[in-house]
C-alpha cells in the first residue's frame, strides 16, 4: 500500500516521513493525476445547467490530495533532494504541466465556468464566492482557455518546456549553493567578524 494515497493518521495530518520512501511518489502521483481527471469528468459531465454549487465549489475541491503530494514532494526536492528524487522530478514535472493544461484548456469545462461567469451579478453571490468565481476564470482564461486550438497545441509545448527548464534551474541552483565554500584565510579578518556576531547576540 502507498501512503501517499491514503489519508495520513498522523496528528493534524501531518505527512508521515518516516513511512515515505522515494519510490512511493512517482506512482502516488500518476494514480492521484487519474483520480483528479476522473473528479473533473463528473464536473464535465454533470447534466444538470451548471451552478456555483456544482461548478465552481466542485472544481475548488478537486485534486486536493494530488496537491498534497505535490507539494511534500516538491519541497523536498527543494530543501532534501537526492539522485533519485532529482529523477522522478524530472519525470512528472511533465506530466503535472500536461495535467494542469488539460484542465485549463479543456472546453467544456470552461464553458461551464464562463456560463456562471456571465451571470454572476444576478447570483447573489457573497464576496468570498464572487472571489473564487474571479479566481477561477481568469485562471483559465489567463492560461490559453480562449485561445483557438493551434495555438492551444504550441501553448502545450511551450509549458512543458518551460516545466522542464524550471526544474533544471532550481537543481542547478542547489547544487550550487551546496558545492559553495569559503575559506577565510585572513586572521584579522576573522577576527573582527568574530567580534561584530558576539556583539549581535
């Protein structure tokens, strides 16, 4: 079983670290995309007109679990990386860039959105629905939902380079700022700094 797709029984639900191998993420990760799509097809595929409710407030809770598991994973990759986290980055960035264009760029998802959109003013919708509903179209509409399905194509060639080269950045970033030494060979130097941090503490 992988903990990563199972609800964590930890205090505050807290990821379980120590239950975690490296391994786990890959798999958790395409189960968890799969899971996430099947969450947006009931959306899609919801036969009644759309509504707040069933729309917007439905797509605000898709994917959380994936989201989780992203971000554990990513900042691990940021802060405690290894070979092999480097390796299973390199292999889902693109597959979490593809992801994320499927729902963005998926049409009648959209229309759904712009639909309610539309009518927001005559919704009564409270401020903070109103600011999801905002959040959430201008989301799509910001990442190529409008545009005609060319340049939808090149739009999803772009980020996925665009997701590789990000990755490529921040590791050679890390790798860097670990291979990073200085040596201060200068006594008097060494000493004055010694003085100003005692005199900060």
């Amino acid at each position: 079983m992988n903990t990563l797709t199972t609800n964590f029984s930890t205090k505050y639900t807290s990821a379980p670290f120590v239950h975690i191998q490296d391994s786990d993420f890959k798999p958790a990760i395409t189960e968890l995309i799969q899971k996430t799509k099947e969450e947006i097809d009931t959306i899609v595929n919801n036969t009644e007109a759309p509504t707040f409710k069933n729309t917007i407030e439905a797509l605000e809770f898709t994917g959380q679990q994936l989201n989780r598991v992203t971000s554990i994973f990513f900042n691990l990759n940021s802060a405690e990386t290894n070979d092999e986290i480097q390796k299973i980055a390199q292999e889902v960035s693109p597959l979490l860039s593809e992801f994320g264009n499927d729902i963005t760029l998926n049409e009648a998802l959209f229309k759904r959105v712009k639909v309610i959109y539309d009518q927001k003013d005559q919704l009564n919708l409270s401020a903070e629905q109103t600011t999801l509903l905002d959040k959430k179209y201008k989301s799509f509409s910001r990442n190529g939902a409008n545009l005609n399905e060319g340049d939808k194509i090149k739009l999803r060639e772009i980020d996925k380079t665009l997701a590789k080269l990000k990755l490529t950045f921040g590791e050679n970033i890390l790798a860097e700022t670990n291979k990073y030494e200085l040596h201060i060979t200068n006594e008097e130097a060494l000493s004055r700094l010694t003085r100003r941090c005692q005199r900060s503490r």
